[in-house]
C-alpha cells in the first residue's frame, strides 16, 4: 500500500469510500509523517493526536456515510480559527493560553462534513506577515528548502500540505495570506470572495478585508472544501446571499475560450530572474494551448499598498484594543490600571502587531482621519474600479503569486517595508473582494516553487476553479517534496 500521507484529499476520499483502507489507517499515516517531518518543518502549534484518532476510529466503526462530504478527511487549521479542544493562539502570546468557548462556523461545517482535525498550525502574530517569521512562537521552514520562509501568514498550513502533514488545510488572506504561501512552498491556495465565507469565530485583523478559505494539491480539492463552508451564516451578516455554485463540478471551460489579462503593474522588468523565467515557461504552455494573453492596465496600482497598509492597520489598530488584559488572555499585572494596559500590550503583543496597531491608530485619529484614512478609501474605490474596468476586457487576470521566490529566513525581518512593498501583487485583490486562485507554475531553475494566481469577479469562484483546473493541467505537475533522505 502507498504511504497514504501522499494522497491528495480526492485519491485519500476515494480509498476511504472504497474501503481500501480505514480513517484510522490514513491518520495514522499522517499523523506518522507528522511526528517525523515536524520538527524539521515547524508547521504546527498544535497536534491533535489523540482526538484525531479517536474521532477516526469512531468513524471507523460507524462505516462510511456518503452524505458526509469529507468522511475521514483529516486537515489542519491555521491557529486563528476558534476549535474547541485546542488553544487558538493566532501566533500570539496574547493568547498564548486561549481555549474560545465556542467554534469558528468554518469549523462548524467541516466538522459536521465528517472532517478530522489533525493541528492548528503557524502563522504571523494576528495573521500580520508574509514570512510567518512574527509569529511568538517559531519560525516555519518552507519544505523545499529549510532554510528558506514558507511565506506567510498562512505558512504552517501551506507548509502542512506540501510536508504532507494533511491532505487539505484552511488559512486565511487579509492580503494574500493563502496565495502567497501556496505559491511559495508550491500548492494550490484559493481566497474566496469578500462575503463567500462566514468570518464568524476567526480571530480578527482587518475585518474588511479577511476570509478565510482553502489549501490543498490540487484544485478540486480546494473546489470541494470550499463547497462545505461556503454560504450564509447567521453569526456573520457579512457573508452574501448570493447563489452558490456547484464548486466540484464547475463547467468546463476550452483553453481557445479563454482569455487571461496580464496587469502591466504586476509583471515588472525586474522580476526575480528565476520568478521570470519560470513564469515565462508557464505563458508559453498557456499560448500554445490557445489561451489567449492580453495585457491590461490598472493605473492606479502604485497606490495599492500604501492604500492598504493604512486601511489594514486602522482596522486591525480597532479589532487588537480588545487584548488589554481585563477580559482575557495574557496579563501582566499591575496596580495601576493604565499601566496594566501598557504592560500588557508591550509584553504580550509583538514588534509587528505593535507597529500595525500604532500607525492605524495614528491614521484614526483626529486630524489625520481625513488626509490618511479617507483618502486610502477613496483610492481603494479607485483600484476596485481598475480591476473590475480590466476584467471587462478578459475572463481572469493572471499575475505572479511573489516577485520573489521563498527567501532566506531573517532576510527581511528588520525591514518591514520592503517586505510591505512586496504585498503588491496579492493585496489589490482584496482591496477589490473579488477571488483569487493561486497554482504551482513548477519548479524555477533554484528549485523553489514559482506561483501564479488567477483573478476574478466577486462570487465567481466556480469560473475561477474552472479555468484553475485547465491551467492545473497545461502546466507541470505538482509534487511534494521528500523531506527525508
Ligand atoms: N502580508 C499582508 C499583511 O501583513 C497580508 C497578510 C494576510 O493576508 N493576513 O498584512
């Protein structure tokens, strides 16, 4: 029998419906490679062994239940995602010791869809990051090089599926978090549209911005966890009531009907060679299937981050005022009110979340609202109509999923903005709310994952998983690295 840790989360769902193998067997599989990769990955915060097991033999014993959509899937989830029976720490000694009382509805569904949480895995404190080097409490290594970041925030959970930790995980993107990661330790990651998915029991950071939605090797799998947590929620008014759509089976579409916009902005001169290079292969396999490539234009783009760093940190400077240490999570205690506060949010909180909260609480306040935090709206409005005016002209757009590919780790811990710069090409779609889908382009010439991402209209995911699973199969396939000789 294959190791079952290799299996994508469609070949794992099929072996455990045809009875080739049980739950038990295939967590224990997981759970295996688990115990032997981890410690060189460092994806997890949390592993829930003993429950995961319990829950698979439970399962086991009960036999396969067809209405159950992910019957013995087991997955890992980003550690902002409220579960009961395990902390929820979004990366921060805040919450170092939080056990939340009630559970993210993301959580909900996958549990009731018969899915098997196997960890809470790492990411940037409060999901602040594109390294998931600010997390509190350790680095994680991409899996293609340990030396090398996963990306971030979402990296353990991108790093999780690729290390072959777990067939299929959830992360979230505020400004590329899933996209990002997924490109740069090679896997498929797909960000819903703004109101897709319940936000309700996700830890905050820019409420306007966040959602939260699937990693996995392939993008039916992604296709198929999104169709579990899609949809309305009582607990979250903003999710759209807008149709769902049937995400498994989205309607074929012909490469020669296909045409893809490539925004000037994000395809620079000077990409990183070996990003160039391979993306360049990438384009060509898609000409030579006869989609077609035209470039667009989206003039306010040089405006995309500055725009988002401040609507970003406004908001997160509002949802991060709850950690004071009074209601709960870490304290540092005091006599003094005001300073049990200060000591509280010095001590607990860190450099990056810090400098976030002071600079939008900065672009908040009076005086500064109008020249700072008006304006980035008004240009947010701006870009939103630039790539809607560019979707106009072709069916998605397509761009890098990084300039760069997975850097060294401390390469750019202490020079936040020039990492900030590099958001560029993931946050102008969040800045919009539309989806994105990003894919695997192969390996560069360094043998490090290059990604691209697709584009497209708010709640038009099912074209974008159509015209993914096309892209999927016109370029070179996806695999996960050994790890271990
Ligand atoms: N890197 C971006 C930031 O730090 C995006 C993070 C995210 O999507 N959660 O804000």
């Amino acid at each position: 029998m294959t190791e079952l840790w290799r299996l994508n989360l469609a070949q794992a769902s099929e072996g455990l419906k045809n009875r080739a193998f049980t739950v038990t067997e295939l967590v224990s599989s997981c759970l295996a490679r688990l115990e032997r990769v981890e410690p060189l990955v460092g994806a997890t915060l949390a592993v829930l062994g003993d429950q995961a097991l319990s829950q698979a033999q439970r399962l086991d014993k009960n036999g396969f239940d067809p209405s159950q959509e992910l019957w013995g899937l087991p997955l890992t989830m980003k550690d902002v995602f409220c579960l009961q029976g395990a902390p929820t720490t979004a990366g921060s000694r805040e919450l170092a010791n939080y056990h939340s009382v009630f559970e993210a509805t993301v959580v909900r569904r996958l549990r009731q869809a018969g899915a098997i949480f196997l960890a809470k895995t790492n990411c940037d404190e409060f999901a602040m990051g594109s390294s998931t080097e600010f997390s509190a409490f350790q680095p994680t290594h991409n899996p293609w090089d340990l030396t090398r970041i996963p990306g971030g925030s979402s990296g353990g959970a991108a790093a999780s599926v690729v290390a072959g930790l777990a067939p299929g995980a959830f992360g979230t993107d505020t400004g590329g978090s899933i996209r990002q990661p997924a490109g740069l330790c090679g896997c498929v990651g797909l960000k819903p549209s703004y109101g897709r998915v319940s936000r309700y029991g996700i830890v905050a950071y820019a409420s306007s911005f966040d959602q939260a939605g699937p990693l996995a090797m392939t993008v039916a799998d992604c296709g198929r966890l999104l169709s579990v947590v899609a949809g309305p929620d009582d607990q979250d008014s903003t999710v759209s009531r807008a149709p769902l759509d049937d995400y498994q089976n989205p309607p074929p579409i012909a490469p020669r009907d296909l045409v893809l916009g490539l925004p000037r902005q994000l395809w620079p001169e000077d990409l990183h060679p070996s990003v160039a290079q391979t993306l360049q292969s990438a384009k060509d396999l898609l000409t030579k299937a006869g989609v077609k490539l035209l470039d667009v234009d989206l003039p306010n783009l040089k405006y995309a981050v500055a725009s988002y760093y401040i609507l970003a940190a406004a908001e997160a400077s509002s949802n991060l005022a709850r950690y004071d240490g009074v209601r709960y999570g870490f304290r540092e205690p005091d006599q003094d009110l005001l300073e049990l506060y200060a000591r509280t949010r010095s001590h607990g909180l860190g450099p990056e979340a810090q400098r976030r909260i002071l600079l939008g609480t900065f672009v908040l306040s009076s005086g500064y609202y109008e020249a700072y935090f008006r304006k980035a709206a008004q240009v947010r409005r701006l870009i939103s109509q630039d790539i809607l005016g560019a979707l106009r002209q072709c069916h998605y757009l397509l761009a890098p999923a990084s300039a760069l590919p997975a850097w060294p780790l401390g390469a750019f811990v202490d020079d936040p903005l020039t990492v900030y710069q590099m958001d560029l090409m993931t946050l102008p779609l969040n800045l919009y709310g539309g989806p994105g889908l990003c894919l695997s382009t192969g390996l560069g010439p360094d043998q490090l994952p290059v990604g691209a991402q697709l584009w497209g209209r708010p709640m038009d995911e099912a074209g974008l998983l159509a015209a993914g699973q096309l892209l999927e199969k016109l370029w070179p396939p996806i695999a996960r690295p050994e790890l271990l000789a």
